[in-house]
C-alpha cells in the first residue's frame, strides 16, 4: 500500500529522508503561515469593525446636526413668542430690551 502511495505520487526515499531531516524547518514555516493566515483574518475584522464604527459615526452626526438646528429654531424669538402663553405665568415685555451703554 506504502508503495502505490509512492509510485501514485513519484515520492522516491531520498525525498522523505530529506523532509524528516529538515522537519524543524518545515514545521517552522508552516507556524509561520498560521501566524500570516490569523494576521490577516485579523486584519479584515478590524477593518469591518472599523467601517461599523464610521457609519455610527455618521448617524450620529446627522443626529447632532438635526437636534442643533430644532434647538436653533425653537430658540428664535418668533418661536418662544408663540410658546409663552398667560396660562404659563410668563408675559412677553410690550417693548424690545434696552441697551446699556458704557461711558
């Protein structure tokens, strides 16, 4: 059985000899290539995590932008004019603010 295997796949004895005699070496480069195959799986996660990150990111500045400019307009003067009301205990002055100026 041994041998079919050889002769199928050309394997002759100097040939296995020489993988058992550098057998350190290939079992070194085989921990290498484990080491590059994790490196870049790990890579790719971050990457995806990282384009997760962004698009919160976005959202979230939109949400910042949206609630800034209601804030703006709520804080007009036409618009807490229109929102005071008698029943609030509050009254709007019947003229503007006066300006004090220093001499």
């Amino acid at each position: 059985m041994a041998r079919q295997f050889a002769d199928v796949f050309n394997i002759s004895r100097h040939t296995t000899e020489w993988v058992f005699a550098n057998f350190r070496y290939l079992l070194f480069l085989v921990g290498l290539l484990v080491l590059y195959i994790a490196n870049a799986h790990l890579a790719e996660k971050n990457v995806r995590d990282i384009q997760l990150i962004q698009r919160e990111l976005m959202e979230l500045k939109w949400e910042y932008a949206s609630i800034t400019s209601n804030i703006m307009y709520r804080s007009m003067q036409s618009q807490v004019a229109a929102e005071v009301t008698p029943s609030s205990g509050l009254i709007l002055p019947p003229e503007g603010p006066k300006v004090i100026e220093a001499k």
